[in-house]
C-alpha cells in the first residue's frame, strides 16, 4: 500500500493518506452533514458543512493515534514500524515482522483499542461539561438539538471512538481482538504458526458473519446492532470481505516466514544471471538480451565485479531515437543507489527487502562480485517445491505481490 500521499513522519514513522481514504472521508461527511441538518434545522449550510468536515477530519486523526499507539508499542516491544496509512477502512501500521513474543504481541495490540476507548472518554467528558446540567435534566432532547457545533463535534467523537475500540475488539484476526486471540493461543501452544491458523479461522468465520449480515441487510432485514438498508448492508458485506481476505494473507505470511527462517540467500537465488557491460549501446542490448529473453532487469558488470543494473523501465525511459548513442552506463541504476543482498543472508528478510521497496529482483554481491539475483519468481518457484504445498498452505503469486 505505498500509493498516496506522504504527510511527513511522525516519531520516525513516516504517515501517509491512501487514495481510497478520500472516498470515506467524503462519504462520513456527507453523512454527517444529512444527520447534523436534521438534528439542528437552525444550522446554516455552511455551519453544518464546516461542522461534519470538521469531525470528520478529527474522526481520522483519532484512527491515526489508534495505529500510532500500536506502533510506538511495537517499536518498544524490538518490532520494527516503517509507516502508518489511512485508507478506505481506516488505518495500517506497516509493522515489519511479527511481535517476538505472546506479551509483545499482547501489549502491541491492547494499546490500540485502551488509546481509542479514552479518547472517547475524554471527548464524552467534554461534552458533557458544556451541557447545562438543568436544561438535560428538563428536556433532554431540547438539551442536545440546543448544544453548539463544536459540542456536537466532541460529543460525536466520543461516541464513535468508544465504537471504534469495541468494533476492534472483535475476535476476528486481524482485527485487533483477532490478534489478541492468537496471543491467547500462541501463549498457549508455544506456536504461533498454529496460533495463527487458528485465529484465522476464527477470523474467516467472523467477516462471513458480517457478508451474510450485510446481504441480509441489503434485502431489507433488521440486523440487530446494525439495522437495516441498502448502503449499509452494502459496506458491512465489503468490510467482511476485507477482514476474509487479511485473514488468509495474515496467515499466509506466517506460513511463508516459517518455510524461508533459516534459508540462505544463495539457496535460493538465480545463480549465474544474463549480465551486460556498461559500455554496449543501449540499442544493441534491446536486440541482444531484452528480445533473446524474458528477464526484466540485468546487472551491469566490470569483469566480475557489479557497477549497476538496467531494466525495461529504464529502457523505456529513453526516447528510441537516443538509443544508438547512449550506453547502458547512461541508462542503468549504479551500484551506489542499488539495494543488494549477501549470498548468506536469510532469504525471508531478503523477501521483506523485496516486498517493502516494491521490487522485482535483489542483486546478490559478495565482497563487491556479483554472486547471483534473487528474484520474487525464485522465492515463488523454492516455495512451491516444499512439501507444504500439498496442504494447500503455500500462497500463490498474488499474496507474494508478484507481477512478473
């Protein structure tokens, strides 16, 4: 999920706005703005557009200390955090690897749900405090149409991060109740493989739950706590096919650590790659190696030692016309600005290399000699012969993020 934009970092953690994220946030306004009209006819156009902005805004700020408090945590726990991003349902912690342990994991997640449940607290306090005790206690509905637009906007946010912590206390992994079961679990079989299978199904069970509910819903039957309607039944069977798809990936990221811990690099790595020279024109090496294979990237060699990888995006980049007079040393990425891996380190931290900068292939360099190139189609192919394949366990290319 690296699309969107950058909003700078935040304790080291860089925090980002999907594209999907403007969709809700646009749709929680709107519906803001139809409830805070009816709710308050009196209100101007402008002060209920202002108003339903305004707490919509702060609704996603709550989202974001919610993730930011899993994270903080998670770096005190050794977990490493790379970003935070809102998007269509709410907001990610890009945790890098798995919580080294039941407590790490349990205090990773509370912290999350605890964050949001005093947010709600606090904003409901406030609220209340700027209520006159006397007019609620004569006309409690007089009370609430009579309270300002800033009242109106912390008495929501209280509600609706109260909402938030028991929605993501539900046991349906990955939401956050989902990963408090597996620690549950995990503590208690010393597996987190199994743990994680486990919490999974339960997870799967939970978003088929919230589908059938949200169908249900569509055809004009009251859910309880959800009620009933098109939209909404509509959003709950999208949330629960979201919470069945992170479920089985959640799953099937353990699955892929466990097969690669332990498995060097140079096990699995593309031994004895096509390589160029730097000095071959670029028209040549189009004929000569892009059209006689179908490799994507080459690395640019000096004897046996690696200068620089060419790929087709670089090709691509260069207008055919210039490609007579220009040479791969022109076009190519120089080893300075390459990210590389030793023939002896694990191939799962290798993958998370590849999976984290959204590449296609890692050059393998020892002592400044280019050893091999491990591509994500390698890991793919060394995944599909281990025996795990036969219980179905072994994700496919989707779940590695391959392309090519």
């Amino acid at each position: 999920m690296r699309g969107g934009l950058s909003l700078g970092h935040v304790f080291g953690i860089e925090i980002r706005i999907d594209w999907s994220w403007l969709f809700i946030f646009l749709l929680i306004a709107w519906n803001l703005s139809a409830s805070f009209s009816q709710l308050n006819p009196d209100w101007s156009m402008g002060v209920v557009l202002v108003t339903a902005i305004s707490a919509a805004l702060l609704f996603f700020v709550s989202v974001l200390l919610h993730e930011l408090a899993h994270s903080l945590m998670a770096i005190e726990q050794g977990v490493p955090v790379r970003s935070i991003t809102l998007f269509l349902f709410g907001g990610v912690s890009n945790i890098q690897s798995e919580p080294p342990s039941p407590k790490a994991e349990f205090w990773i997640t509370i912290v999350g749900p605890v964050t949001s449940f005093v947010l709600g607290i606090i904003f409901l306090l406030i609220a209340n405090a700027s209520i006159s005790v006397g007019d609620a206690a004569q006309d409690i509905n007089a009370a609430i149409e009579n309270i300002s637009p800033l009242t109106t906007v912390v008495l929501w946010l209280g509600s609706i991060n109260i909402v938030l912590a028991l929605f993501n206390l539900i046991p349906g992994f990955p939401l956050d109740g989902g990963r408090l079961l597996r620690a549950s679990l995990w503590g208690i079989t010393d597996d987190l493989r199994k743990a994680t299978r486990w919490a999974s199904w339960v997870g799967q069970g939970v978003a088929w739950l919230l589908i059938i509910s949200g169908i249900a819903m569509i055809f004009g039957i009251q859910v309880p706590f959800f009620g009933t309607g098109f939209i909404g039944g509509l959003w709950l069977a999208f949330i629960g096919w979201f919470l069945n798809s992170a479920a089985i990936a959640s799953y099937q990221r353990v699955v892929i650590k466990d097969l690669l811990e332990d498995v060097p690099v140079k096990d699995v790595m593309r031994q004895n790659p096509p390589t160029v020279t730097p000095e071959i024109p670029v028209e040549s090496f189009v004929h000569e190696y892009v059209m006689q294979s179908d490799d994507y990237a080459f690395p640019v060699v000096d004897g046996e030692s690696l200068v620089g990888l060419v790929t087709l995006t670089d090709v691509r980049a260069v207008d055919r016309e210039n490609w007579p007079r220009l040479t791969v040393t022109d076009i190519m990425t120089p080893l300075n600005e390459l990210v590389t891996t030793h023939p002896d380190d694990e191939t799962e931290a290798a993958l998370r290399t590849l999976m984290e900068h959204e590449f296609r292939q890692l050059p393998v360099v020892s002592n400044g000699l280019l050893r091999g190139l491990l591509r994500r189609r390698d890991v793919m192919k060394w995944l599909q012969l281990q025996s795990d394949i036969r219980d179905g366990s072994i994700p496919g290319r989707r779940a590695l993020g391959q392309s090519a």
